[in-house]
C-alpha cells in the first residue's frame, strides 16, 4: 500500500471489526469511540482524506462512510458533539466511550418532529439541529448543530428514535424561539393540544418561563392553542359523560335566579340533580404553583389571580344555593378520565341526601 493510498474501510483494518456497524450508532462515532476500538488520530486523519471512506462530521465527530448523512446520522452527531465533555475535564477524566451524549439533548424542530409533529420538518430536511445543554457548558453552535443552553435546571429528557429528547413542552419553547410567522407558530401549538401531545397550560408556562408570550407571532397563536385546548377539553368531557353512562346533562348553560343577577355558565348541568361541571381552561398565571391553578386548594391565588378569584366566588354562591359544582381540568380528563367520571357520579348520586337546591333559571350560553 502505497503511501497516498487511502486506508481500507475499518472492518479490514482494524482490530475490532464493526460487523454490527448497520445501525446509525456505529456510523457516528466520536473520537472517543474511535480510540476505545483501537483507531488511533492519525489513522482517523488517514481515513478522512480526499476521496477517502470517512468524513469529518462536526468537531471530534466522525462519519463512517463518503456519502452524504442522513438525518438520523446528523441527530447522532450533533449529539456526540454537544454531549462530549469540556476540555479541562478530558484532560483529567477519560472520555467516555458509551453513547457519548453527556446531558445534552434533542429540542426544537427536530425533537418535535421526533415526538410525531405531523407539522414539524422531517429530520431530513431540517437545515439545524438544536442540542440543549447545561447552562454552564462553554460549546459553540457550528455547522449544521444549533446550541440552546438552558437557563435553569435541564428538563428530563425521553427516549425517542435511541437518543434522548426534550420533553414536547420544551421543545415547542425551543422551536417557536426561532420562528416569527404567527401562522407557523400557531401550527405547532395547536397541534401539540389536538393531537394530545401537551395541555395549553403546560405549553403555556414553558413559554412565559422562556420569556416568549410577549412576541409579536406568538401573542395570537396562544389565543389560538387555548381555543384549541377549551374544544378539546369539551370533547373529552362530552365522551366521558357518554363512555361511563352518565346521564346526558344540558350542555353550555347559563344559571341565574327568577329575576336575579347572572351566577355564570357551567359546561354540564343536571338540573333536576343541581350538579354542575365545570372545565378550568384558564391561561396560567406565570410563576403560579400548578395546584392552585388546577384548583388543588380551593384558597390559592385568590389574592393574586383575578381570574381564580372571580372563578371561585361563583361555585362558592353557586354552592349556597345548593348547586354541588364539580371543577375539571383538561389534564385530570385526558390522563384520568375513570376517575373523573367517579367523581361525577358520586356527586349525582348524593343528590338525594342534599336539600333541595334554589330555583335557578337556565339558558342557552
């Protein structure tokens, strides 16, 4: 072999042959990875020439054969280079040789559309991937990899496609952060509620905790995700009232006394039971514990949030004028919909034990 001539694939020439080098982890390999199977820098170099079999991928990140990489081979990559350790720790800890992704993970675009987004790009054509990391990592963005720091504690990450990926609420937070389309935007957030994905709230407080409500291209498209998230909600609740047997309530009705004030609408009304249900679609307040917004004690945020206040001074008139209300939230009738049911019905059946309630006049909402 001559010296120009390139250095036969690594299942001829080194000592550990890759016949299990099919999948996308044995076609990225870092430098780590590399060495630990006997490939020492300079054959890397010798296999990354002109016209050789290897490529150099992304700084410390190589691509096991000349064409061009995938997109699953481009996710791998921007992996192993965000998830590397600093240089001061390689210098006294030995890079791992596992899977090499450290802390760092998927999110933004690529992560959505690893969590099933039917509106997010395919890994393919995705121009970037977006890695996020530890607030303190010194990494720059480079090439094709986008570096997101996060500016609290990272997210717990999920197993999706073998690689770890932020959870749907981050990665939304992460996307829309490079969008200024409202249009694209609202695509995207009103996906991740119809297609169960996430609860508005939830996508709600990643995005106030990510300082993004106040965007131009976001301010309708979260009016758009909440009218979304209130459809769907009803949906749940009209199937829920169906599915358990239930007996059907007036839907979307309006309460008030014989020539009373107005006492609000409920979403479900058994009149001759004086049962109502109310579903909590409210946008959250930023910095408000979940709890008290999903209604988790009766008391909370009363005087902080005009919104519960008002909320609250309702069911608790409703409620003595005998009406017994039952408060939902979109996630307790997604993820426990049995036990809401439950509790519907045993409020129905203690009907007879209660006195009877008011009068009240019902309307159309």
């Amino acid at each position: 072999m001559t010296q120009n001539t390139p250095l036969s694939p690594l299942s001829a020439r080194f000592p550990r042959p890759p016949h299990h080098l099919q999948d996308v982890t044995h076609r990225v390999l870092s430098a780590a990875q590399l060495r630990a199977r006997g490939v020492s820098a300079a054959q890397t170099s010798a296999q990354c020439l002109p016209g050789g079999p290897w490529q150099h991928l992304l700084p410390g990140v190589y691509l096991l054969h000349p064409g061009p990489p995938s997109g699953q081979e481009r996710l791998h990559g921007a992996l192993l280079y965000a998830g590397r350790p600093p240089v001061s720790s390689r210098r006294t800890v030995p890079e791992p040789a596992g899977a090499g992704f450290g802390e760092a993970m998927v999110t933004g675009q690529a992560a959505l559309a690893l969590h099933g987004f039917a509106t997010a790009p395919d890994l393919g054509a995705l121009h970037r991937v977006d890695v996020l990391v530890p607030r303190t990592r010194r990494l720059r963005s480079t090439r094709f990899v986008e570096v997101v720091r996060a500016t609290a504690a990272l997210p717990v990450p999920v197993r999706l496609a073998g690689v770890p990926v932020a959870p749907v609420e981050r990665a939304l937070a992460d996307a829309v952060a490079g969008l200024v389309d409202t249009e694209e935007v609202s695509r995207l957030l009103t996906e991740a509620v119809r297609a169960g994905h996430s609860e508005p709230a939830a996508v709600v407080r990643e995005l106030s905790a990510a300082k993004l409500l106040g965007r131009p291209a976001v301010v309708g498209a979260v009016d758009a995700l909440l009218a979304a998230g209130r459809a769907v909600a009803e949906e749940r609740l009209y199937a829920m009232v169906r599915e358990h047997g239930l007996p059907e309530p007036l839907w979307n009705v309006e309460l008030r006394l014989p020539g009373g004030p107005e006492l609000g609408g409920v979403d479900a009304y058994w009149p001759d039971l004086a049962v109502a249900v109310e579903l909590d679609t409210r946008a959250p307040r930023s910095g408000a514990p979940e709890e008290g917004r999903r209604g988790g004690n009766r008391g909370a945020g009363r005087a902080e949030d005009p919104q519960w206040s008002a909320y609250a001074a309702r069911r608790d008139q409703l409620e003595r004028l005998g009406v017994t209300v039952v408060h939902l939230t979109p996630r307790k009738l997604r993820e426990a919909m049995d036990q809401q049911a439950t509790v519907v019905r045993t409020a129905l059946m203690a009907a007879d034990d209660r006195e009877p309630a008011a009068y009240l006049v019902v309307l159309p909402r």
